[in-house]
C-alpha cells in the first residue's frame, strides 16, 4: 500500500511589521501555544527546559480536537538558529525523534529592520498518528486534516501576533 501519510505538509506565511528577534521572542514563548490555539490547549517544557530553548528540550502538549478528543504529545526542539529557525517533532509512542509523527517549523527572514517574513509550517512525519490509520480507510482524510491545520496555524498566528501588523503572503 502506498504511504500517503508521510511528507503531507501545509504552511503558512506571513509578513509581519516586527523585526525578527521580537518575532523570536513570540514564537519560542512555547507555554504560550495554549493561549493562541485553536487546537492545542496546554503547552510546558520538561525537566526545566526551555530558559532559553536548547536543541534536545522538550515540551509537552495537549490538543482537543474538533470532535472532543483530547490526546497528549511529547515534543522535541529538533532546530534552533536564533532568530532563524525553530524546529520540533511531535513523537509518537516510540519517542523516537528520527521517526516523528509530525515535525513542526517556524523560519524567519528579515526582510528590513522592522519587518519579517515568518513562515510556520507543518509535515507529517513517518511516526504512527490517528490520521495514518484514518487514511487507510479514507486518503482524502489527509487533504482535510491538512487545511484544518492550516486554518488553525492561521488563526494561531493571528491570535500570536494580535495588534502586530501583518498580511498573509501565501496561499
């Protein structure tokens, strides 16, 4: 059977009137995730992780989903390149960084002093998730669970970034 899992990715890019290193300061703020969500409700780094974030921390996080499911995932900071790239994987149960469930990416590129373009995007990785069982029966499951992640990557970013200027630079 052929894995329509893997590799199905969705981004989001914004131009946004602050310069990067105040964009950093947001974006790293990972206990804030749960305040800008629509989906994920609780964030907290691990084992006093995170002051500041260090490649190897991890976090945890809490989703409910539309449906009222709740499930928790544990996170690693995979990427970090201050004010340039931050990257995690959300892992499945095998906690196996190298074989994620989902690798999460945000990247920064100035584009003057005060403004930046910030991409923030998300890929499905190898790992075992609800939606590769869910595309066995159904591939088109992979399509919809994509734009519903990223109407709420939108929606985060827009709740992250609320009174900070910005437009929409991709589809």
């Amino acid at each position: 059977m052929t894995d329509t899992v893997t590799g199905a990715r969705t981004e989001v890019a914004l131009l946004v009137e602050l310069p990067k290193e105040r964009l950093w300061e947001l974006v790293t703020d990972v206990p804030r995730y749960g305040e800008w969500s629509p989906e994920c409700e609780h964030t907290e780094w691990l084992y006093g992780a995170g002051h500041p974030p260090r490649p190897g921390d991890r976090f945890v996080g809490r989703n409910r989903y539309a449906d009222g499911f709740v499930a928790s995932v544990i996170c690693e900071v995979t990427e970090l390149s201050l004010g340039e790239t931050f990257a995690w994987v959300a892992m499945d149960e095998t906690y196996d960084a190298k074989e994620p469930a989902s690798i999460w990416r945000y990247t920064f590129t100035a584009v003057d002093a005060d403004r930046t373009l910030l991409r923030h995007s998300f890929e499905h990785g190898p790992g075992e998730t609800m939606i590769r069982v869910l595309a066995e029966r159904d591939p088109t499951v992979v399509n919809r669970r994509l734009a519903e992640l990223k109407g709420n990557m939108t929606r985060s970013l827009a709740a992250m970034l609320d009174g900070v200027a910005h437009r929409e630079e991709t589809r």
